[in-house]
C-alpha cells in the first residue's frame, strides 16, 4: 500500500461520506419517530397489514416482519437503508478507476514509481475504509435513534446487533462487483446510472425471488441474503455468508488480474 495515494483518496471520498450519511441518519430518524405512533396501536396496524395482499407483502418484506414489533419496524426501515448503502458502495467500486480513466489522469498516476497491484490496494483500502466510516456513522445512528424512540417497547438486542453487523459484507459485496463491472468495461463515463441499476437491480430480483419463492433467484441478489426478516426470524445464514465472503475475495483477486492487464488511456 502507498499512504500517499490512500490518503488522498481516503479524503477524496470525504464530502461523499457525509453525505451518504447524513442521508442514512435523515432516513433513521424520518422513519424512527414515527415509531411511537405505530406501536401505540398494535392490533389496528396488524389489522391493516393482513388486508395487504400477500404478494405486496413479499415485494417489502413484511410476510417476515411485524411492524409492531421494534425489531420488525426497525427491519422495514433497514430495507430502505440497504438500498442507500448498495448505491453507495456501487458508486465507489465503480468509480475506483473509471473515473481517472476518463479524466485522463489515470496515465499520469502510472508514470509514478508505483506498481499497479500498489495503487490498485491503496485506493481500494481507501475506498473501503470510506465505507467503514459510513457504518460507523449509520450504526451510531441506529442506536441513539432506537433509544431515542422505542418508548417502553422492548426487543432483542442481539437482532438488531445482527442487521448492523451485516451492512459491511453487504456493502462490501457491492463495493467489489462494482470494481469488477468498471474493469470489465472499456469505459464508463457516469457511475450513478451502473450503480443505481446494479442496486435497484438486484433489489428487484430479489422482489421477485420472494413473489415466486423461486430459492435459486435468492442466491443472486445479496438483499435476499441479508433479508431483516429472515434476520428477526432466524438469525443470519452463515452458509450464505461464507459465500458472500468467498464471492467477495475472488472478484477482488480478479479485479488485480484486469487491472494488471488494462490498457490505459493516456491525454495524447
């Protein structure tokens, strides 16, 4: 690694964190304070959910949550908080180094008496820890927002504890098929359209997954991997996240193969 280059990336993603974040933390509370209200009449809100059809309930989530429940209001909220964090993490695996590559820059960093394995791990350990302070940020969040709002409600803390801790594998998952698209592609001239299709994408299969509980559609999308619902339920799949983590190290170790192997584009 070259603390020079992960530096300056590391405060390249700066103002992108704090936005994301501050998102994150709107989101939590926007959703959080309304809490109260939900929980204050149980048997109305169970009510109106089974009037639901069973199909819009699979499309959120909510056949495996109860809203009454702080642990299930709290697992629908997450479901809207995954979608920014996938985005997120999309945008920095995709703009690894496809944003230099169009910016012409990316030639001039090559000239340097670096090797690409270097500055490709610096500016991926950069983007990572970027994405580790987001999680710190959104798991704060998370907890003041819940003792903030649970009024007498009680819940499992081990539950909650379980959907945090599976935000970095999921983003991380993102993060690295990002990194692998961006490489794969001659160029890319935006991101925010491949990360917004990357996570909405995968969102909608598994929508789809659990319409026509079709198992095999589950193992391609990591929403359906990292479902709250399944979480409040059951606990995390550790089968699944022994994939994840495998699918993870694999396309990382691919991206360095491409990246040892990309033509760069030089300004002349």
């Amino acid at each position: 690694m070259n603390t020079a280059v992960f530096h300056h990336e590391f405060h390249r993603h700066r103002g992108s964190v704090l936005i994301w974040s501050a998102s994150l933390l709107a989101m939590l509370f926007i959703f959080m304070v309304l809490f109260p209200s939900f929980s204050a009449d149980m048997a109305a809100m169970n009510q109106v959910l089974n009037n639901f059809p069973p199909e819009l309930k699979m499309a959120f989530g909510l056949n495996h949550l109860d809203l009454a429940t702080l642990e299930g209001y709290f697992g629908f909220c997450f479901i809207f908080c995954q979608l920014l964090l996938a985005i997120q993490a999309a945008n920095y695996g995709l703009g690894l180094v496809s944003i230099e590559e169009a910016e012409l820059t990316a030639d001039f960093l090559l000239t340097k008496p670096l090797k690409r394995s270097t500055l490709l791990s610096s500016k991926i350990l950069a983007a990572v820890s970027s994405l580790l302070v987001t999680d710190l940020i959104f798991w704060a969040g998370s907890v003041a927002s819940i003792e903030l709002f649970k009024s007498n409600a009680t819940f499992a803390r081990s539950t909650i504890s379980m959907m945090l801790a599976s935000v970095v594998i999921f983003q991380l998952l993102f993060f690295s098929i990002g990194l692998l698209i961006s490489l794969l592609l001659r160029k890319v001239r935006s991101v925010t359209p491949w990360s917004l299709g990357l996570a909405f994408g995968t969102y909608v299969l598994s929508v789809f997954s659990g319409v026509f509980e079709d198992l095999k559609m589950e193992y391609l999308s990591p929403f359906k991997h990292f479902d709250p619902g399944k979480i409040t339920q059951s606990g995390l799949d550790m089968r699944l996240i022994a994939i994840d983590i495998f699918v993870v190290l694999a396309v990382i170790a691919l991206s360095f193969w491409l990246y040892q192997r990309r033509n760069i584009a030089s300004p002349n």
